[in-house]
C-alpha cells in the first residue's frame, strides 16, 4: 500500500535541503572569516554565494548557479578589490601639526643657509630654518618651500 506525504507528516524530516538555503549558509560561513580578519576578499566571495542562492531561487540548474557564483565573486575581487587597495594607501585629506607645513610656501624675513639661524615666515607664524642644500642660501623676500620639519627647525629649499 502506497500512502501519500503530506507536508505535515514525519516521513518529510528528511527531505533534502533547497540549494538556495545551502548558499546562503555558504555566505553566512565566509561572512564570519569576513569579520575576524578584516578581509575584504571574503565579502566578496560572500556575495558570490548569495548571487547562487538568488540563481537557485530563480529556478536555475547547479551549474548556471556555480557559474554565477565564480563570475560574481571573481568580477568583484578583480573590480572591488583594486579600489579598495588604492584607497587604503592613500593618505588622509586632512593633514594636522608638522604633516601639514610640509610642502607649503613660506617668505625668507633673515637669510637662511644650510648652517642655520635664519627666519622664515610660514603659515603666518615665525620659524627658524636651513637650507636643504649645503651650497643654498635664500636672501629677505625670497619664496622657499618646506621640505620637513625638524625639530623647531624648517628645512627648505
């Protein structure tokens, strides 16, 4: 005698699970290295395996889901991940303190040379500075630029 199954009977316990929710246990488990380690590559991976949920869910075969799968994550290792490298190297807008003066554009007020004791005046404030190159001498009125900060000392050039 054959019987039919009904959703709500016990013989159902055992019915194997959807892919999709295979996927998104896929995700939730590259989430969590995602978290400890502070790798952005396994986010993206993460978002590969959703992208094969959403293919399974859609009613694809396995196949076209591990092909969405690797096509998504690799787009976004090999998209996302350049960005996010370039945009940790670069320095901060704002600079504060020494970082700030460096670079800038200050007016000679006492020759400078590269044994010291002249003044320069620089971001409206007076500095005592030397000259870079050992041959170099800046005269009164001259504009020079700031090359570092040592000390209290600006070097310029």
């Amino acid at each position: 005698m054959i019987r039919a199954l009904s959703p709500r009977t016990d013989d159902n316990y055992h019915d194997p699970v959807d892919p999709w929710v295979w996927w998104l246990i896929a995700a939730v488990g590259l989430g969590i290295p995602l978290v400890l380690t502070a790798m952005p590559e396994f986010g993206m991976v993460a978002v590969g395996a959703v992208a094969g949920a959403i293919t399974d869910a859609l009613g694809a075969g396995v196949v076209l889901q591990v092909v969405v799968f690797c096509a998504v994550s690799v787009a976004l290792i090999a998209v996302v991940r350049p960005m996010a490298v370039r945009s940790r190297r670069q320095q901060p807008e704002l600079r504060s303190g020494i970082e700030a003066l460096k670079g800038r554009q200050a007016v000679v007020l006492e020759r400078v040379d590269h044994g010291g004791g002249g003044r320069i005046k620089l971001a409206g404030e007076v500095w005592s500075a030397r000259s870079l190159d050992p041959g170099q001498s800046y005269e009164p009125g001259q504009q020079v630029d700031v090359v570092e900060i040592d000390g209290a000392t600006a070097v310029v050039m």
